[in-house]
C-alpha cells in the first residue's frame, strides 16, 4: 500500500439471503485477501449484512466490488453504500 494512498470507510448493507450462509466468513476472507483493510461484516436484525471497511480507496472499491459481483454465497440482490473519513478502532477484519 502506498504512503500516500487516500484513507476511507466505506459502509455497505447487503440485502438479499445473506445470512446463514456464511456470508459474513466469506467476506472476512475476501477481505484478507485483498489485504490492508480493517473493519467488519456483521448481520442486522432486517436480514441484511453490514460490512464496514476502513483502508485505502482501491482496496475498499475492491471489497465493495467483490460484494456486488463475486462468489459470494447465498445471494445479493443488492447492496448500498456510503463513505466517509476513517474513524479507526479496529484491530483487522472481524465477523460480528
């Protein structure tokens, strides 16, 4: 990652069925593996999964593309995003 990469969070709520399918460990994962992001993916009390991801600006495109396109399982009928500055607090990506 660069020294001078632009630092965001991004928060994204996934509809669709996303719960008990391990939708949250997947996302952990692919989080991982793209690397330099902290954050988390927890279930709402609607059905939806929040996944809150702070890193630099392609790195969080990255997930937020993996959210809407990838190998996820279950299924994404869609997801909503915002984005904001860093708050920080996390220590890596963790399912809640």
């Amino acid at each position: 990652m660069s020294e001078n990469e632009d630092q965001v969070r991004m928060t994204a709520w996934v509809r669709g069925q996303v719960q008990g399918v391990g939708f949250r460990w997947f996302t952990r994962a692919a989080a991982l593996r793209i690397g330099g992001l902290a954050g988390f993916a927890a279930n709402l009390g609607d059905g939806r999964v929040q996944v809150v991801a702070e890193g630099g600006q392609d790195r969080c495109d990255a997930l937020l593309e993996w959210l809407r396109t990838g190998d996820t399982p279950g299924r994404v009928d869609g997801v909503t995003e915002i984005w904001d500055t860093p708050r920080g607090g996390y220590d890596g990506f963790e399912t809640r």
